[in-house]
C-alpha cells in the first residue's frame, strides 16, 4: 500500500506556483517590433524639349477652275484627280504644305472655262477643298485672282476654308487689311528622355498683292508689327508675268519686305521660276512657278520650285510657354499678343536651312521633276550661289 503511494506520488505533475508565489512584474512592457518605413518613390522629372524643328514645303501656284476642272470631271477621281500624284512629293517627311491659293472658292458660280479663260476671272468649286485640306496646311489668299467673285466672294472663300481647317493668310488689295495672319505650324521637338514630341508653334504669314498696286511703307508695316512678336515669312505675289528674272521695282519690293522684318521673302505670280538671292542674310525668292495649274503650252508653265525650308528652334526653353497660347494665337494677332505679354515671352527665334526641289505638271497631273529638270529649276534660281551667299554652300 504505502509503495503504490511512492508510485503516484513520482508520477504527478509538478505543482503550478500559486500568483502570490510569482516574481513581481517590473511594470514594463515589451516594446514592438518597428515596422521599417516605406522608401519614398522619387518624383520624375518630366521631360522637356531639347531640341526642335520643323521642316516646311513651299510651292507656288496652285488653282482648281477652268481647264483643271475639265480634266478632273473627265476623269473617275473627279475632284480627287488634281491631287492624285502628290504622294510622290512624300507629304510624311514634313510638318506642313503652304501654297498660294490663286482663286476664289464660291460654290454655284456659272462659269464655264471659256468664260474664266476670256475674262481672266477664276473661280474654283469648294468640292476641291477636302482635296486641299488632306496635303496643305496653308494657303496664301494675296493675290490678283482671290478677289475675283468680289468682296462678298472673299468672305465666302475664308468661310469654306475654316470649314476644312485649312489656315489662310493674306489679301488681294494692300489697302485691305489684314494682309498678314497668324498661321500655327508644328515643330518636332526631342525630348529629354529621348522621345518625340510636336509642339504648335505660332507664325506670321504675310501675303501681299501687287500686281496692280505696290503696298506702301505704310502698309508694310503690319509685317513689322508681326516680325516684333513672331517668326514672320513675306509672300508677295507682284511683277511682269512670264519673266526669268524680276525688274527693278519688284526686287525693290520684296527687299523691303526683307527690311520691314521678314525672315524670308517667297514669291510667286509671274508663272515661271524666277532667280533667288541672299539679301542681308535672308532668303528672296521672286517666283517658284506653277505648282497645280492648267497652264500646258511650254516647260516655264509647267515646271516650278518647291522650297525645302528647315526651321529650328534657338530658344527652346521657351517652347513649351508658346505651344500652349498657339491655339489661341491662331487667327488673331491680337490676342496673340495679349498672352505672350501676360506670359512675358520673349518672340521665339528661329534659325532656317534650305533646299530646293522640283515639280512637272506637264500631261495636266503634277508630279516630281525628274533629276535634270530639277537641275536647270536650279539653275535658274542661282540656287547654288544664293545658298553660297547664305553660308549653306
């Protein structure tokens, strides 16, 4: 009996000690494990441009009524037909078309092309705009034909303009104001994180008239107040028709445009490829020819020259500040102005390159000229020794 009793006794469990029996607790807790702190996800800086530029067409002459619209409703591409070679020109390898627009675009005008081509007055049908608005961006309206369906007919030909998106410049009377617009033209800009980006960027576009009448000082002066706040180019559209070179009152003209403020001077008007020169640093262009017209008796009628202009930006720290009010700018001087001083943007300097190529509408489709057409379309600009004089030789 009592060694049954050592048996159990062996085997329970110890006793537990009882709370009174327990060391005294010092009051401390202990502390938590400290969750480590997120790493802050630095803030990226975003990326600016570095560069930019933007690289224009130029052509001269381009017209959709009397013969031009014969040939295209002969054709199954109708109003599609003028343009149907332009692909060739390879439209993706530039930022913007400008071309001077030599008629007005009034739909219902009963004309035929008898008519147009005994009375000299134009009229093109607005079914060629979508045409117009696919390859130009602009299109110069100063000149001696855009005001042929009268004051009424102007309005009308601006209106159907805007409806396509096409920007306008320019007025077939000096003395009718505005001569000049704000045309908004994209540049390229490469960014600092090595991607592409376009920037609109706002110019002055100036067409003058003067064919019938030089502009006056007076009137050249809007160039000026253009030239203060813009990039600024002159179009001019004046002189003898069917000339190789100008006479000494248009060369007059277009140097003082060049005075007046203008970055360059591109002309047009006598039909046929006309000489260039460097005047004071700057580009003069007397005539470029016919781009699209229904013109078909010679080559001088039928060749012209496309200039290749390259503009980049100096000051590209103030890009993007333009960028943003060139929408606003577009078509309206003074709110342009009104922004860029509330801005306090300085104007946006530009510096250009040049080069020249060449186009044939001869068979009544214009195309690219082929190599030796082109070398004596620069041979009768003096292009070489032009570019010479400019420091791009």
């Amino acid at each position: 009996m009592v060694a049954t009793l050592l048996v159990l006794t062996a085997c329970a469990p110890p006793p537990v000690p009882s709370q009174s029996s327990m060391p005294p607790s010092s009051g401390v807790s202990a502390s938590p494990t400290p969750t480590p702190s997120p790493t802050p996800t630095p803030t990226p800086t975003p990326a600016a441009p570095v560069s930019a530029r933007g690289t224009y067409l130029f052509m001269g002459d381009i017209f959709f009524g009397r013969y031009i619209n014969d040939w295209s409703m002969a054709s199954p591409l109708q109003y599609e037909y003028p343009f149907s070679r332009l692909g060739e020109f390879d439209r993706s390898a530039y930022d913007a078309w400008v071309a001077n627009l030599e008629c007005p675009v009034v739909a219902g005008v009963p004309m035929t092309s008898a008519q147009m081509e005994a009375t000299l007055t134009f009229n093109c049908d607005p079914r060629y705009l979508p045409g117009v608005a696919t390859w130009f961006t602009a299109v110069s309206l100063g000149n001696n034909h855009s005001g042929n369906q009268g004051a009424a007919g102007l309005a009308t030909t601006r209106a159907n303009l805007e409806a396509q998106g096409i920007q306008y410049f320019g007025s077939p009377d000096p003395e009718t104001p505005p001569n000049c617009n704000v045309v908004v033209l994209p540049v390229t800009a490469r960014m600092s994180d090595g991607s592409d980006k376009q920037y609109p960027v706002p110019f002055g576009f100036c067409g003058y008239d003067g064919v019938f009448k030089n502009p006056t000082a007076a009137q050249l002066q809007e160039i000026t107040q253009y030239a203060q706040l813009l990039p600024t180019i002159a179009w001019p559209h004046s002189g003898a028709e069917y000339k190789t070179k100008p006479d000494q009152i248009k060369t007059a003209l277009y140097r003082d445009m060049a005075d007046a403020g203008a970055d360059m001077v591109i002309g047009n008007h006598a039909h046929w490829v006309q000489t260039t020169e460097a005047y004071h640093g700057k580009l003069i262009v007397y005539c470029m020819g016919n781009f699209i017209f229904d013109q078909q008796s010679n080559t001088e009628v039928t060749r012209s020259a496309l200039i290749d202009v390259t503009a980049t930006v100096d000051d590209v720290a103030q890009l993007a500040a333009w960028s943003s009010i060139a929408g606003q700018c577009r078509g309206d001087f003074a709110r342009c102005e009104q922004l860029a001083q509330s801005q306090h943007l300085d104007k946006l300097t530009l510096s250009y390159a040049y080069d020249v190529r060449g186009s044939n509408d001869a068979d009544k489709l214009v195309k690219p000229a082929t190599p030796d057409q082109l070398a004596a379309i620069k041979q009768r600009l003096q292009w070489d020794a032009t570019m010479a004089a400019l420091g791009q030789g």
